[in-house]
C-alpha cells in the first residue's frame, strides 16, 4: 500500500523538500496522532475591540513562559489542531482548499475560514493570507484576520511566531515560542522571553501574513 501523504506535504507539494527538517518533523504525521510540548509568551492587543475579537476566537491570555501541548489528530487529508495554552484550549481544523489556482491551506476556527498559503524561504515556513469566509460566505480579503507569521527550524528545534491583528482592531493576540516532540527528552531551553526576534517583527509572528 502506498503511504498516503501529510497535509503539509500535500499543499507544499515539490517545496516540501525546501522545508528544515524541525518544521518536517512536525508536520509529517499523515495517519493517527502526534504530540509536541514546550513554551511560549503570549501578548494580547489593548484594544477594546481586539480583546472581543481574541476572546470570541478562544485565544489564549497573556502569559510569559506558559505551557505549551499542540496535539495532531490525523485523518483522512484533514488535520484537527488542539493547542493548550496553560489551561486554555484552542481547536481548529486544517485541510487542503481545492478548486484554486493556489494551493492554499484551509483553516476552520468555528464558523470561520481562513485560507493561507504556505512559503518555505530559508530556514522559515511563512503563513499568508489569502482569504476569509464566515459560515461559508466569503468576507472582505482587506479585513482579513492577518499578521506576520512564520515557523522556524532554530538550531534544529522548532520554533512559531504568530501574530494576528485586523485593521479594524489592531492587534489582537501575539505569540510565540518552541515545540518538540512529546517522546524526546528534555532538555535545557533558553526562556521564550529572553529570544530575539528579528527586526521590525513588533513581538511575534501568528496566524497569518508577512
């Protein structure tokens, strides 16, 4: 039987091979489970309308050096993403958008759809926005939920940067840190606090755009 193929690699196609090999490892699960635990500092916008925002979509409070569990349930080309923050969970669930000439990666957080493409440059996997939909209604492309986003392979070891922001409400949730696999051993990591990010990032990178 021929092993069918993840998500990522799905969506990425022949640019699966650009990726790090931290970014590889996880997103290679086609089939069943994984799980990847670390660290991350949360921030959220000051905004009245922001803080709605983050609270209606579940993201997380703010917190330095917060716990951190992603958990993959795999299945059938559809990814279903659990994030713990600490106590607070967030879920969404990722496929692969068809009938586009992009191939995009479609994630649903509720009634909500966002659809990203997805951009291997250097050691990093951008995440950009290319669309919203609410109750499968397409939504303004210019009110998209976006904001510099990215994966890195650091030294080998995964790191995320998600920051996501409207122009109708500033910034609305920031976050950032690293992940490993839930079977390695622990070892000494650096507080997530005290990472550089790079110039001009405002923080951190989330769920979307550069």
């Amino acid at each position: 039987m021929v092993r069918q193929q993840s998500l990522y690699r799905r969506v990425l196609g022949a640019e699966w091979d650009r990726l790090p090999t931290a970014i590889r490892t996880l997103h290679e699960t086609s089939d069943g489970q994984a799980i990847f635990r670390g660290r991350a500092t949360i921030e959220r916008g000051k905004g009245s309308w922001g803080r709605l925002t983050a609270s209606v979509f579940g993201f997380p409070v703010a917190g330095e050096n917060v716990p951190v569990e992603i958990r993959f349930e795999c299945a059938n080309g559809r990814e279903i993403w659990t994030r713990r923050f600490g106590e607070k969970v967030l879920r969404s669930s990722q496929q692969k958008a068809e009938n586009r000439k992009e191939r995009l990666l479609a994630e649903g957080f509720g009634p909500f759809r966002i659809l990203c493409a997805l951009e291997p440059v250097g050691n990093r996997l951008h995440l950009r926005v290319r669309g919203w939909s609410f109750l499968g209604l397409p939504l303004p492309a210019l009110l998209a939920p976006g904001g510099r986003t990215f994966e890195e392979d650091r030294d080998g070891l995964f790191h995320f940067h998600v920051q996501v922001e409207s122009p109708l409400t500033g910034l609305i949730v920031r976050y950032r840190g690293w992940l490993k696999a839930d079977d390695e051993a622990p070892s000494p990591i650096a507080n997530v606090r005290d990472q550089k990010l790079p110039h001009g990032s405002g923080g951190h990178d989330a769920l979307m755009q550069d």
